[in-house]
C-alpha cells in the first residue's frame, strides 16, 4: 500500500478536519461536511484526507451482501448509504486529483473501477441514486474522476488509459446523458473533456453506444445540441466544452462514415462549423478545432459512394456562407482547407446537375445579401470563389438551354441501347429496361433482341454497378451527355475527326480499335474565363484501347458491337473525371485526386462519317502521305453530310471498386411478375413486358426539374 493511503496519515490534521474525518471513516457515515472541508483544504490537507475518501471504495460490502438482488430490495436506504459515499469519494477524488501522488493512483483505481462496473451492472441502484440527487451524479462524477486520472498520469503509459472497457462505460454514460431532458452543460462538459482523453479503438465506443448506427445517432445527436443554430454565436466556454467530441471525429469518421452519413452527420457538421466560424476564436481554445472540423467535414463528404450527393448536402446546409465566415479564425492551417475546397474539391463535382443547381442557388442568396458580406477572404480564396459561382451559374446555363431545346436537336437524341438497331431518336420516343433502368429501347422488339443476345447476361451488373457509381442517377448522366458532352462532340468534331485521321494514318485503317478520351483539366481554370471553360467543357484526346486495358476488348464484346464497329456506326467515349477522394492518416485528413473513367459509347445512325475516315486513311496509307492538311476538304465533306449521332447510356466506371460484379439469377426468360419501374440497381421483383421479356418502362414522367423531359427518362 502507498503511504498516502494509511490511516495514519490523519493524525497529522489540524484538530476540527481530523475530528471530520475519523467521523467520515465509520461504517455508513455522513460524508457530506469532510467532502465540503477537502474541497476547501489547502493542498498539504487533501494530500493527508486522501485515505478518507480510499477507505470509503472498500469492496468488502461490494463483493458480499451489495450483490444480492434480495438484499437490494430490502435495504434501500442502507444501499443508498453505501453508494452516496461512493459517489462523494468519486467526486472528491476528482476534484483533488493534484493532491494524488500519481504512484497511489493504480491502487485508488483498483477499488473506483470495481465500485463503476457494479453500478453499471445493477442500473436500478443508479436510479435510485438519480432520484436521491436530483441529477445524474454517479454518471458525472466517475467519469471526470477517470478523465482527471488519465490527465495526471499520463495517456497511454496510465492505469486508467488502458482499462479495459472504460471507453464501453464512458459511452453508456454519455448516451444516458444526451437521452435526459434538461441537463446543464456541465454535464457534457466532463463528457467531452473525457473523450479528449479516452481516444482509441472505435470498438468499445460502438459496444457502449448499443452498435454502429447507435454510435452514429449518438455523435449527431451530440453535435445538434451544441451547435442548433448556424449563426448563434458560441462563447468560449462552449467551444472549449465542444471540442471533445471534435477530437474523436476523424476517427469516427474513419470507423463508420456510412452510418454517419446515413445519420445525417453532413448537416450537423456544416452547422456545428458555421456556428464556430461566426464566433471569436477564444483565447485558450484549441486553434485547430475549427480546423479539425472543416477537414472531418470533407472527409466524410468525399469518402462516401456517392460524394456528390454529400456535397449538394453540404451545400444545401450552408457551405458558402460557411467559407465565407470561416476566415475571422486566424489559423493558417484552417484558411488552406478552404482554399483546397474551393480550388480543388468543388470544381470537378461541377459535372454533376444537383451540385450546379445547389451551388448557383446559393449563390443568389447570396446575392441576395444573405450572406456575410464583410467576410475577410484572402485574394486568391475571394477570387477562386467568384471564379468557382460563375463557372457553376455558366454550366447551370447550358444546361438550362437543354430544357429549351426542341425535339430532334442534337442534344436531345439518344441512341438506342440495341447495337444492331441504327435508331437515334429523341428521348421522349425511348423507354428504359424495368431492371438495371439504364439501357434504352426504341421499341420493345428491340430489348427482346438486346435481352437474348447480350443484355441478360449484363443487367444486374450494370444495376449493381449503377448503385455505387457518381453516374449512377439518370439526371446525371443526360446532364453530362446532353447538356455536355453531346454540346462539346459537336463543336469540337471539325478538330476530332482530324485527329482521329491522323491516329488511324499510324495504325493499320481498317482494325485500328481507338477511344476518344474526354477530360476536365482544373489546374489553370481559375485563370479563364468561367462562361468560355464551361463553354468548352472537356478536351477530347484519340487514345489506343492499350490505354484502358478493362476496355481493351470493348469492340469485340458481342457480334453485334463487331459489325457496328465494322460499319463504322459507334465509337468508345470515355470521360475521365478527376475526382477527390480522402484518406486518414495520423488523425489528418487528405484530399488527392482519384481517376474515374466512364465509358459512354457514341452510335451513328450511318456510320458514313467513321467509315470515310478510314476510306482517306487507307488511301494516305498506300500513297505514303501523312499531310492530313491536303484531305481538309474531304474531311468537311464528309462532316457536311450529316450523319445522326448520339451518346449511348454509359455501363459504369472502369475502377473495381465502383463496379463490383453482380448477376440476374437464373430464372426461366418468362418467368418475373409484373411490378413497378424502379429507381436503381436489381430487384427481385423486376419489371418484365410483353411475353414475360424485361419491361421497356417508360423513360419519363413529368419530373422536369430543369429538363423537359414529358414522358421520357423518368428519373431525369
């Protein structure tokens, strides 16, 4: 036994403190006044009323008659004796940790855990004690018992920090807290403080909240409480009340981002974000906090399936307002992290239509001077900002003149999902397949071919790969081929079919097998002017297949896709998109671009454009000539003749890890009910048509947000 904690010890008080505290070491004893008085001592006195308070966790009583349930029952206000001393020796202990020696703790701890596992093992004692009390005072006061333990012993080299189950505990306690009406933040201040000092392995936290999406809850939950307005301001002591839970985030966030975001944690971190942001940085907290959780924010957002979504979330809470607010914070660290968002994180999900229609939206509100006008944005931050609004207002624009746009225009065709059909038609003369609600047919002729001879052994794939995939939403993807890509082919063809000459004068004309890659080069589109980027969208470069080896072999697919090759009436587009992505490591976060590559092949109804390429090619072969210039006129003959072109509905990312492989059970071809068109992905009750084929549903209903789509592509 360390000598701090000998009974002798209390000979050495002053006469009154240790009349108070003999009294306070009898058997049932009131410790109400020797509480008082420690509290009051001056540090050489609490280090000698220490044994008081060790003697009064004595386990004997814990480990006979406490333990019968019967005995529970038939002495309640012996067991609310017993425990009210417990309870005092957790508070005093806490309150004069300093006085501790630290070598005295282990043995102190020793008796405290046992006293914390039983309490938590017979909940109804801690009811009672509740009730005695009038607040939760076991909850609160083991707990900043064990956070001031780990303070002054040290983190990982303490007892107390590597306790098993102490974090299970912890969490109980914290989510018992959060469930009670009224309490003051006090209470969530010692939680929070613990937390600081309890971080580890995500697993007992998940077993003490009650499971994964108990844990989640309880962190959102946490965050709405302290943060509930956007633009209330937060005063020191809050901050520094807050920023425990902030300091267990990133790994949280590592632990469980699904159920986080499912929890709607992206909300509640751009609020509990704005709220810090709109408030003076108190002198003592922590500069990184805000910091910490502007990149837990990103990480959450980036990590998920479909980041696109989390950000357009993000948005709608309140992103803008947040960067412009973020700066009254001085912390270099935390002025970069909104730098990189508006740089290099929000350009490239430009592509998607529910980032362009959130981002201009508000940006009007904040035109319409709803946001904070006096903001103290760096140059370069300010003006990547004003850059980054017009570039999404200028592609909000194109995409706005797609809705506008007259039946049989060439944004507005689609092809056909049938290889062997030459029909390019306005989409609202197409219907989608019931299953994977990706390919497109012109008649249901058409799918009952497509579905023998290729599609039933690649639907469920495609509605698999349609889950995971940031082209997975309909809208999505008219946006990028109609309101894009389509718009860009036909500017740019004059200089494609060039460059497609020339790629076919180097291989043999008649087999070359090519793409034509399309691609959004960030790096320098601060220095352009937004409407013209937006304008020109993607640069288009004629690549080998050698490139993209999962497509090495698109063209030789089925015999279908063989003879369209042949005759010239498709063509492999892919569009890589540089997205962000994040890692976590060392409790940061970052942010490095990750390649996505979505195929969207290009179908003629003729094929006279590809074809005559090759014919000129072939004949430049034969005579020796590489001056493409000297076959211009041919070249715009051709492109006067018109051919009818459209992009072809995408099959997904090239990445494994976007597409997982799934299958269509084998069932008889005729054998699915009928049922409902569905929104995504495979479905055991699938759509099926005339004869028992896969049902053709209608492409559209009348959800035209911006499209005017009538009955065609009904989740555009």
């Amino acid at each position: 036994m360390h000598d701090s904690l000998r009974l002798s010890n209390l000979q050495k008080l002053p006469f009154r403190l240790k009349a108070l505290a003999e009294r306070a070491t009898r058997p049932g004893a009131d410790m109400q006044a020797v509480t008082s008085a420690a509290c009051r001592a001056p540090l050489e006195h609490q280090r000698l009323l220490v044994y008081v308070f060790y003697a009064a966790l004595e386990t004997t009583e814990l480990d006979s008659r406490l333990r019968n349930e019967l005995f529970l029952v038939e002495n309640k206000a012996v067991v609310t004796t017993i425990l009210g001393r417990v309870v005092f020796a957790f508070q005093v202990l806490g309150d004069t940790y300093k006085s501790i020696a630290r070598e005295a703790i282990p043995e102190i701890w020793s008796r405290a855990w046992k006293w914390v596992q039983y309490l938590f093992d017979y909940e109804d004692c801690i009811d009672m004690m509740r009730a005695a009390r009038g607040k939760p005072g076991v909850v609160l006061a083991w707990v900043s018992m064990a956070r001031r333990f780990i303070e002054h012993t040290g983190f990982e080299s303490g007892v107390v920090f590597h306790t098993p189950r102490l974090r299970v505990l912890i969490t109980r306690s914290w989510s018992y807290l959060i469930s009670l009406d009224g309490v003051d933040d006090t209470a969530f201040r010692i939680i929070s403080g613990a937390l600081v000092y309890v971080r580890g392995p995500m697993d007992e936290f998940i077993e003490g909240a009650g499971g994964r999406r108990a844990f989640a809850a309880l962190i959102v939950r946490h965050l709405r409480r302290e943060a509930p307005s956007p633009i209330a301001q937060r005063s020191a002591a809050d901050i520094r009340r807050i920023s425990g839970i902030f300091m267990l985030l990133p790994d949280a966030l590592e632990a469980l981002g699904d159920e986080l975001r499912r929890a709607g944690v992206i909300p509640a971190l751009v609020t509990a974000c704005r709220a810090l942001s709109v408030s003076p940085c108190p002198p003592g907290a922590p500069p990184e906090t805000l910091h910490t959780l502007l990149r837990s924010l990103l990480f959450v957002a980036l990590r998920g399936r479909r980041p696109e979504r989390c950000i357009a979330q993000a948005i709608d809470a309140g992103l803008l307002p947040l960067i412009t607010t973020t700066p009254r914070w001085e912390y270099t660290n935390t002025a970069n992290v909104i730098y990189e968002l508006v740089t290099d994180v929000l350009p490239p999900f430009l592509v998607f239509r529910s980032v362009v229609s959130r981002l201009t939206g508000a940006a009007s509100a904040a035109w319409a001077g709803q946001m904070d006008h006096n903001a103290r944005l760096d140059n370069y931050t300010g003006g990547a900002m004003n850059q980054l609004t017009a570039l999404a207002c200028a592609r909000a624009e194109i995409y706005s003149q797609v809705h506008e746009l007259k039946a049989e225009s060439a944004i507005s065709l689609l092809a056909c999902s049938n290889i062997d059909c030459h029909s390019i038609l306005d989409r609202r003369q197409l219907r989608r397949c019931g299953r994977c609600q990706m390919r497109v047919y012109c008649s249901s002729e058409c799918q009952k071919y497509d579905w023998r001879s290729v599609h039933r052994g690649d639907c469920g794939r495609i509605a698999a790969t349609t889950r995971n995939d940031a082209l997975s939403s309909v809208k999505d993807q008219a946006y990028l081929t109609m309101a894009l890509l389509t718009r860009d082919y036909h500017q740019q063809l004059p200089t494609l079919a060039t460059d497609i000459l020339q790629f076919l004068c180097k291989t043999d004309p008649g087999t070359a097998k090519f793409a034509i890659e399309w691609y959004y080069d960030y790096e320098d589109w601060k220095d352009d002017d937004p409407e013209e980027f937006a304008l020109r969208a993607a640069t288009p470069r004629v690549v080998s297949l050698d490139k993209y080896p999962a497509y090495s072999q698109f063209y030789d697919t089925s015999p279908g896709m063989q003879r369209a090759f042949a005759e010239g009436r498709v063509q492999l587009h892919l569009l890589d998109l540089s997205m962000p992505e994040a890692i976590e490591q060392d409790h940061d976060f970052y942010f490095p671009f990750e390649h996505r590559v979505f195929a969207f092949p290009l179908r003629a109804a003729r094929g006279t454009l590809l074809t005559g390429l090759r014919e000129i090619a072939m004949e430049m072969v034969q005579s020796g000539r590489s001056d493409v210039e000297r076959f211009e006129g041919r070249v715009e003959a051709l492109l006067a003749m018109g051919d009818l072109e459209a992009y072809s509905v995408p099959d997904g990312a090239l990445d494994s890890a976007a597409a997982p492989e799934a299958s269509v059970p084998e069932v008889p071809l005729f054998a699915c009910p009928p049922a409902e068109p569905l929104p995504a992905g495979p479905h055991p009750d699938d759509c099926v048509g005339v004869d028992g084929e896969p049902a053709a549903d209608e492409l559209g209903a009348a959800d035209v947000v911006q499209f005017a789509l009538s009955p065609d592509l009904a989740t555009m």
